[in-house]
C-alpha cells in the first residue's frame, strides 16, 4: 500500500526537507567564487569569533584549532588587529601548553596544539621567547617519551601517559613537531614525528576503506547499516593535519612520500564520499543516519583538497568541482552576524547536530578552508 499516495506533492516535498536536512533556505552571504565575496564572509565569520568570549581554557586544542585558522585568515585579511588577537591570548598562556595537574600530562597531544600558532606568530615577529618554551618542552617529551601501547582507554591515568592513540591526535600533535623542525632546522623533531605518526596509522588506519577509525574503540562497530564507524571530523582532523605536515618537510626528507601516499589515498576516498550537494556528514558510510551537514569535516575536507590543488599534489580538473560544491555549502551554514553553524559539538564519534549548533574548532577549520580558497582565486585556478 502507498501509505502517501494521497498527499499533496508539495507536502511530501516539505516533508522530505524537514527530515533529511536543516540547511537553510536562505543564504545570507553570497557562494560567489569571487575574492571580495569569499574575504566577505571570512571576515564575517572571524569577528564573529573574536566577539565572542572563549569558553574554554586559552590553550585547549579546541581554541588551538580555532588560533590555526585564525592565522591563516590573518596572513591574508590586510589587519594585523587579528595577528595582535593571537598575540594577547599567547601572552596569557605564557607561550606554553595546557598545564593540567597532573605533570604527566605533557604526552597529551591536544594539550600542545596551541604550538602551531606559537611557531606562526614567532615566524611574523621573530621573537625566540615565542617558541622557546614549547621547544623545551618537546625536548623533554624526545627525553622521556610514552612508551604505552595504542590500545584507547577513557581514564585519568590512562591520559596522562598519551601516545597518539586517537586521530584526532594527528592533527594535534605533529602539525607542532613539524613546524618546530622547521623553524629551527633539527631533524630530531622529525624523527619523533614520524615514529609516533607511523605507529599510529598502523593500529588506526583501515587500508581497505583508506580511512581511519577514531580509536581502537571502534575497529568492530558498525553503523545502522552495517557500515564500519568512520568519523566524519575525526577523518577531517587527519586530512588537515596532512598538509601543514607536507608543506613543512624539506624537499629531500626521506619519509616525505610517505605523507604523501596517506595524503592522496584519502583525498580519492573523500571525493568518492562527497554527497551531490557538496556535503559531508558526520559519519562517512552511513550518511542517511545522519542526513544533516557536518561543517566541522566538511571545512577540513575543502581544506585539504584546495591545498593540494594549489600546490599540484591533487588534479585541479578531478577535484575543483568537489571544492567548489563544498565551499558553497559551508557558505550556507553561515547566520547573518557571522556565526558558523552545523558543527558537531565535543565528541569522539558521529552525532546528529543542527543549524545552531557551532564550536570553535569549527570555525578554526571554516577559516582554513577559505584561505586556501583564496589563494585558488588568486592564481587563477578558480
């Protein structure tokens, strides 16, 4: 029996939007691939941010992500009123990690994020007390490193002594180590990269689906059709982290293709992902359990891709229109006052969020995704 058989189609219609999306009907900024159009919202969408008082601890890895963001968009914004925002708040953490009370806290990947702005800042004013404090403290992780298995436990103890047992962590945690071997040419911050980047892609990274699982929580989980547990923002964790890793190896650094290899085999898994509206969702394989956008993942995934087209690791013709599809609906999540919405809150696996839903880890990846669509713009590419 067609139990809708005698609904006005216009009905079924409303229907059909109500349950499986809460994009906006309205757009409030314009989709344009224009310059002005893009820095429009961007600027919209950072002093959004910037009005809004942070709520969490100054040096977490949520404000962590957001500060990488912040700084990408400061590159190109033409006012140092958003670099000097950056500076005041790393003033006020001291230019150092998240301390916790526990003094074995230092392994904990998401309490060190943070650094990636330090090490930005110091390359714009050259001061050496910027990085200073979390080259020190890198030193003493080289020293005295965690030596525990990738095994995923949820206790105190069990943080204190992190290795980089959760994907998220790759983001975190060697975008520092990275950048901090650049900036002072000491390939021993590589060689502890590597190491714990490689041990972790072996335990979480599923060669058959060319993605990873967000922990070793989640090697047998399955979604409500029996897909695997793929995290839609976990994967957007690792994607991102790719190429600030890639563009801060030297050309010559022997593992450098083996950054590269994940980096391409996930952009090809992702481009396969994309829904036909330019959206991710919070789980990768089972997006009809979660019909709505994910702006968290889908601003990392514009990221990565746009990145690699404009430094010729991806195919412009293969990738640009999974770019411009994404960037468009991440437009759309954006409210009038600059507010991002659609982000998943705080979390380690898929969950359903809505139009208001927003977190500053988002906005960091919003930001990091328009700058490099800029740059598309201003080569031509787009």
């Amino acid at each position: 029996m067609n139990t809708f058989k005698n609904i006005p189609i216009i009905i079924l219609l409303f229907i059909s939007i109500s349950v499986f999306s809460q994009v906006p009907a309205t757009t409030y900024f314009s989709t344009d691939l224009k310059l002005a159009d893009v820095k429009t919202v961007l600027k919209a969408v950072a002093d959004w941010q910037i009005r809004t008082p942070l709520t969490h601890d100054l040096a977490d890895w949520t404000n962590g992500a957001l500060y990488a963001g912040m700084v990408e968009w400061a590159g190109i914004a033409g006012d140092n009123s958003y670099y000097e925002w950056l500076k005041e708040i790393s003033e006020r953490t001291g230019w150092s990690y998240r301390v916790r009370e526990d003094p074995l806290g230092r392994y904990y990947a998401d309490d060190y994020c943070v650094g990636q702005t330090y090490i930005e800042l110091y390359r714009k004013y050259k001061e050496k007390r910027m990085i200073e404090p979390m080259r020190n403290y890198l030193d003493q992780i080289i020293k005295n490193p965690a030596t525990g298995d990738l095994k995923f436990e949820n206790t105190d103890n069990y943080w204190s002594t992190q290795r980089w047992s959760w994907c998220d962590a790759l983001f975190m945690g060697p975008t520092v180590w990275a950048k901090m071997a650049n900036v002072t040419g000491k390939k021993k911050y590589l060689d502890f990269m590597y190491k714990e980047y490689k041990a972790t892609t072996d335990y979480l990274y599923d060669k058959d689906e060319d993605l990873y699982f967000r922990d070793s929580n989640y090697f047998t989980r399955k979604e409500a059709n029996g897909a695997k547990v793929f995290w839609g923002r976990g994967n957007g964790w690792v994607f991102a982290g790719l190429p600030i890793i890639i563009r801060e190896l030297p050309a010559n650094y022997e593992h450098k293709d083996y950054f590269v290899t994940i980096y391409k085999k996930m952009a090809a898994k992702l481009l396969k992902l994309q829904s036909i509206d330019g959206f991710w969702h919070a789980s990768l394989l089972d997006p009809e359990s979660y019909p709505n956008p994910e702006m968290s993942a889908i601003a990392f995934f514009v990221y990565g891709m746009a990145w690699g087209v404009n430094n010729g690791y991806l195919d412009r013709t293969t990738y640009l229109p999974a770019i411009v599809k994404g960037w468009k609906s991440m437009v759309t999540s954006v409210l009038p006052d600059g507010k991002v919405g659609f982000i998943q809150p705080i979390g380690a696996d898929p969950k359903s969020v809505t139009s208001e839903m927003t977190e500053v880890y988002g906005v960091g990846g919003f930001l990091m995704a328009g700058t490099e669509i800029t740059r598309l713009i201003d080569k031509g590419i787009l």
